[in-house]
C-alpha cells in the first residue's frame, strides 16, 4: 500500500527536516517586497451624522490633513435633502510603504426630519463597488484589477449615554453582511468614564439583541500568546469611545500632546487612559488592515457574489445546498463558465461577420474599379483603332493614283501604244 495515503485515502504530511538551507524561508521576504512595491489599496467608510467628529477622526487616524476644518453651515443655508456619498483618496508612504487611502463620507446621513431610507444611498453604494469588482474580474485581461470595495466602515454612534438609535440599528441590520462594521462612540470626551462604560453596555446588549455582527480581530490556532491577549484586549474595547483632534496642546505635564484643551484639563488622543483612539488604529491600521482586505474579499464579497449569481438564476439550488453539495457548488461554476464562453463566442462571431462584411465591401469596390479601368483600357484600344483606322483611309485616299487606276492606266497606256 501507499505508505503516504492515510486510512481515509487522503495524502497525510510527512514531516522532513531540512539538510541545509534551500532557501524559501526567504518567501516571506519575497512577497513582501512585491507588496510594497505593488503598494496596497485601502477603503474605509465613515457614517454617522453630521458634527460628530468624523472628518476629524480621519484626519487625526492618519495623521494627516485629509479634511479641511468646515464652515458650520448657517441656519438660513439649503440643505441636501438626500444622503450623498463623497470619497477622496491620497496616496500616502510611511517608511516606504505606499498606501492608496480612499475615504468614503456619507453627508447627511442621519441629518433629516425622516431617516427611513438613509442606508439605502450607502448599501447601493458598498453594492456597486462589489458589482464593478465582479465585473474586472471577468474580464478577458484582468492583471490590472483595481478593488475599490469598501473594507471598513466606521460606524460613529451619538454620545447620548442612552441606548442605541433606530436608525443606528436600522443601518447595522442592514450593512452588517455588506461591510465590516466598526462602531465607535464619537466625542467619547463628552462623557465621564462610567456613563461611557454604561453606554458600552448597552450598545453591545442591543447589537447582540439584533444578531448584527460587527468585525472581530481573528484569532489562530497556532497563535502566540501575545498576538491572542493583543486581540482580546482590541476586542474588549469595542465599541471604540474616541476623541479626535488635528491639535496639539500641552499637557498638564509640559509634554505636547494631540488633544482638547478643557478647563478641567487635557483630553489625550494618543493616551489608553483617556480613550480608545490607540486601539482603533491598531484595529484598523497597525495589526488589521490586511484581515479587513481578506474578510471583505473573501467572506462579505464572496457571500455577495453567490447571493447574485443565485439571483441571477444560475443555480436553483440553495446556498446551503451548494455549499455541502460540492456537485452543485461545481455545476454552478460550468454554468458560469459556459455563459462567458458562448459571450465570448457571441462576441467573436460579431467581430467576424464585421470583418468578412468589411472585406466584401473592398472586394466590391476593386471589382468596380477593375471594371472601370477595363471600360477605360477598351475605350482607349477602340479609340486608338478608330484613329488607326482613320489614318488608313487618308493615306488610301491621299494616295495620287490608285493601284488599280494605274495599272488600268498602264494597261490602257499600253492597249494605246
Ligand atoms: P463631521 O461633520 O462628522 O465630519 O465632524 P467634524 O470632524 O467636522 O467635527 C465637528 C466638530 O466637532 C468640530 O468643531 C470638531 O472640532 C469637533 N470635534 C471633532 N472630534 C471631536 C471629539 O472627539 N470631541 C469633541 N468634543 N469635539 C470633537
């Protein structure tokens, strides 16, 4: 028998050591300088209403001037009355990493008399960036596919103290299997340490209550310890109760420190005591920002992507069906694949008829043109005959005497003499 074939007819792994140094330990190496040089692509979502400190949390996320300060807009002013979706992007390098950031804001969301629909404007947004990556996916050349799906969102909670919002709740049933989902207590130095303690509380009750899942760091298996505390003590501040600030004031201490300056003394944005802005960006920046790609990529979109090809009528099957059914899960694929290939072949067979009716057409006009040109020769020959011709008869008739008068002259000469 196979002695690398287990019981169960699956090829178990032998484990072999090494004689000397072959060298792919180094793959990490490798496929990091690719990354680098590839640079990545982050998109990260903020919602919430407006005033609550998300341009500024931005800014102060990624140390940066993304947002200008706004104007407060003046009461008298015209307001949107839709839900807006605006994204800037910047290209920003940090030791020689380049990160392609694009943040996409959601203007008025929350800011109306009637706030029914206010995710509908967002989750089409999160939906037509899936669709636009589906798309590149398919195509024929796909080396340059660009992802402008959204990775994070940020979902800013008023601090009220009390529980969450319908429209909060409303907006997480709605995006939690489009998106990471992210909440955070915006001005968290508004509120004294128990309220935010309480308010956490009561969040994480309610979200629970709804069954609305939000990102969790993941953990592995063959994790060390460090890594495993590191996560769960990123976890247990969530919802993040965050103080933003592009400023820098000094604190008690003399140290300069990014903060709000208060009366009653010095809020720090960098400081674990005063808030949780430190585990967020770890959240999202220093330890997660790849496990955010991945999720999205391979969870929310790929989850987005069956739900569509269902609905589209390419398998009748459930999901759940498909997913213990690797048949189905296969049969679905060949459908997939045959529909792009008879596309392709519709589109070949355009081109083809395209081209065979361009060649017609030149075949047509030479044609024309060979007649002409033989209309053209045969004039000229007949012309050149006719002239020939014309030229014959002159010179027949130019002649003094013809070869009959003279030899009847001849003869008659002749008879005379
Ligand atoms: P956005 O409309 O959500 O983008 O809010 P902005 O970032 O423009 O902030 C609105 C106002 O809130 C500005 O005056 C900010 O200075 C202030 N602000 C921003 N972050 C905080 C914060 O963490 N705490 C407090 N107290 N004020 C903040």
């Amino acid at each position: 028998s196979n002695p690398s074939l287990t019981n169960s007819g699956l090829p178990s792994i032998i484990r072999k050591k090494l004689m000397g140094y072959v060298g792919f330990a180094n793959l990490p190496n490798q496929v990091h300088r690719k990354s680098v040089r590839k640079g990545f692509q982050f998109t990260a979502m903020v919602v919430g209403e407006s005033g609550l400190g998300k341009s500024t949390l931005i800014n102060t996320l990624f140390n940066t001037t993304l947002y200008s300060p706004k104007e407060p807009l003046p009461p008298s002013a015209e307001r949107p009355k839709t839900v807006a979706i605006e994204s800037i992007g910047a290209d920003i390098e940090e030791n020689g990493v380049r990160l392609h950031l694009t943040v996409v804001d959601t203007p008025g969301f929350g800011d109306f008399v009637n706030n029914d629909d206010s995710w509908k404007p967002i989750v089409e947004n999160i939906e037509s960036r899936f669709d636009s990556y589906l798309e590149q996916e398919n195509r024929v050349n796909r080396t340059k596919v660009v992802d402008n799906r959204v990775h994070a969102c940020l979902y800013f909670i008023q601090p009220t103290g009390h529980s969450l919002k319908e429209i909060d709740i409303e907006f997480m049933r709605r995006l939690h299997t489009k998106v990471n989902l992210i909440p955070v207590i915006a001005k968290a130095d508004t509120m004294t340490e128990e309220e935010v303690a309480e308010f956490k509380e009561r969040i994480l009750s309610d979200i629970s209550h709804h069954n609305i899942q939000i990102f969790q760091a993941p953990t592995y298996d063959n994790e060390d310890e460090e890594t495993v505390s590191e996560a769960e003590e990123i976890a247990s501040k969530i919802p993040f109760a965050v103080v933003g600030s592009d400023k820098v004031v000094r604190a008690p201490d003399g140290r300069q420190v990014r903060g709000r300056a208060y009366p009653w003394g010095v809020v720090e944005v960098d400081n674990e005591e005063h808030c949780d802005f430190v585990k967020l960006r770890q959240m999202l920046i220093r330890t997660y920002m790849e496990e955010l790609r991945e999720y999205t990529n391979d969870v929310l979109y790929e989850n987005w992507r069956t739900e569509k090809l269902l609905g589209m009528g390419v398998a009748q099957d459930s999901t759940v069906f498909k997913e213990i059914n690797p048949a189905a899960r296969m049969q679905e694929e060949r459908i997939l694949h045959e529909a792009k290939l008879a596309k392709m072949e519709a589109e070949m067979k355009m081109v083809f008829q395209q081209k065979v009716q361009e060649k017609e057409a030149k075949l047509k006009q030479s044609e024309e043109e060979l007649y002409a040109r033989h209309k053209d020769m045969k004039d000229a020959l007949e012309k050149q005959r006719a002239d020939l011709e014309e030229k014959k008869r002159k010179i027949e008739s130019g002649r003094p005497i013809t070869p009959e008068k003279n030899t009847s002259g001849r003869r008659k000469g002749f008879l005379r003499t």
